[in-house]
C-alpha cells in the first residue's frame, strides 16, 4: 500500500483536489493546500503550469498562463511542494505535462519529488508504452506513477494501464478537456464498471464535476471524485475561503452520504 492508496481503506470515498501552482500567487498555493487538507479532501494535485496545457479547459489554461506568468517553473513547484509539506501531511500529487519534467530531467525531477514529500505523478500525455523510464525511477523513491484511462479507451489498454498504474487509475469522465459541465455522461457508469472489471486499483473520476450532486452520481459508482476547474474558480474570489469551505464542504457531505 502507498500513501495515496491508503487514503481509500475501507472503502472511504476520496475528495482530490486540484489547484495550479503559483495561482492566483506563488505565495498562496502553500496557504491554500493546507486549507483544503482542513476542509477533508483526502489528496491535492498540484498542477504545474506549461504553456500548451493541451487537455486542459479555459479555466486552468488562464490559470496556468498567470502562473508562469508569476514565474512559476518546475523547481519553483517544487520549492513549494516543499513548503506546503511543513503544514499538511496530507499526499501531493503533481500534475504535469511530459515536456517540464523531461526538460528538467527525469532523474532529478524524481529526485526533487521525494524530497519535497510528493507522493504521485500525474502525465496527461504520457502513456504507459512511453512511461518504462519515469515509472522505474518512480517506483525507486515510492512515488505513484498514476495513468488515466477514457471512455474511448480499449479493453487492450485498460489492461494495459491497470498493470502499470500506481495509487489509483485516473478515469477521464468525457472526452474532451478539463472545464465545469452542466450534467456528467450517461454511460459514465458502463465505464467505471468496464475499468472495474479489469482493474484492482481504487478509481477516481474528473473532468467536468462541478457540484456535490455530481459528486455524489459519481461516488456511486466510483472510488474518488477530482475536483478542479470549479475549485480554481473560486480561488478568484475576494471572499475565496468562505466560498471554497461552503464548496468543499457540500462535495464532502456528498460523499460521505453515498
């Protein structure tokens, strides 16, 4: 068991959350992690900004843009995982395109993971035929090296991700990018079951959920909800903490109640 795996123990329905580093300021990411920790969710991605986030929506493209922008680069995400990890226990998954980490060299990217006290690896567009290198050195500091299957994808590559994922499989609800959705696809379900037929890893669906709701649809069916672009949202406000609690607060009364 890994730290980000037992997070689902007996069954407890994650909460991750997502925020882009360095957004709306390099000095608020380690404020607002530990906040979101305090308010139940179970782990927090932490996205590093690039400037061709291709499976990303409007609302975490125009965040990523003011991160790099403030000057946010991979070293400073990780000086500030760092940082971060001195208040909260809670596990830290970065969340990053394959160019950042390839550039920075993959030796040393997971060399500075492990000593920040990240727990997981997130890489849209990385996947599993092309990920035996970073998977190696993952494994090597305990660091989950976590895949993302699609409603289109094949029986062949569920396989495929289940034999290699790590800590959970991340299952992309619709196909297309990132962004809040009126409504979650109706064969969401057919598809979590499909994955869950193969796959023994807890599963934690994201992409378009915006409300407790659909949180709660989709806690029926899986192991975890990610929640982004609406959480990024709200870090807009000037109010940002009322409106992040009342919101992190109706998603965690939805899944505790399904």
């Amino acid at each position: 068991m890994s730290r980000i795996s037992d997070v689902f123990a007996g069954g407890h329905k994650a909460l991750v959350a997502y925020v882009t580093v360095g957004y709306p300021s390099t000095e608020a990411t380690p404020e607002i992690v530990p906040f979101l920790a305090s308010l139940g969710c179970d782990i927090v991605e932490l996205g590093i900004p690039f400037s061709d986030p291709l499976a990303d929506g409007a609302t975490i493209q125009k965040a990523s843009f003011q991160a790099l922008h403030n000057g946010v680069t991979p070293q400073v995400c990780l000086e500030t995982a760092a940082q971060v990890r001195q208040k909260t226990d809670v596990p830290l998954v970065f969340m990053s395109y394959y160019n950042p980490i390839y550039s920075y060299g993959l030796r040393e990217f997971v060399a500075g993971c492990a000593k920040s006290g990240v727990n997981g690896l997130i890489i849209p567009d990385l996947p599993p035929e092309e990920g035996t290198e970073l998977e190696a050195l993952a494994r090597e500091r305990d660091i989950d090296l976590i895949y993302l299957l699609a409603p289109t994808s094949t029986e062949e590559r569920i396989r495929m991700v289940a034999g290699h994922s790590r800590g959970f499989i991340y299952l992309v609800s619709i196909t297309g990018v990132t962004g809040a959705r009126q409504a979650l696809p109706q064969d969401l379900e057919d598809f979590v079951c499909r994955v869950r037929n193969v796959a023994t890893q807890p599963l934690c669906v994201g992409f378009g959920i915006s409300t407790a709701e659909q949180a709660r649809q989709v806690a029926n069916c899986a192991d975890g909800v990610i929640v982004g672009s609406r959480l990024v949202q709200l870090l807009e406000e000037p109010d940002w903490k009322t409106k992040v609690r009342g919101f992190v607060g109706e998603l965690r009364a939805a899944l505790d109640s399904a």
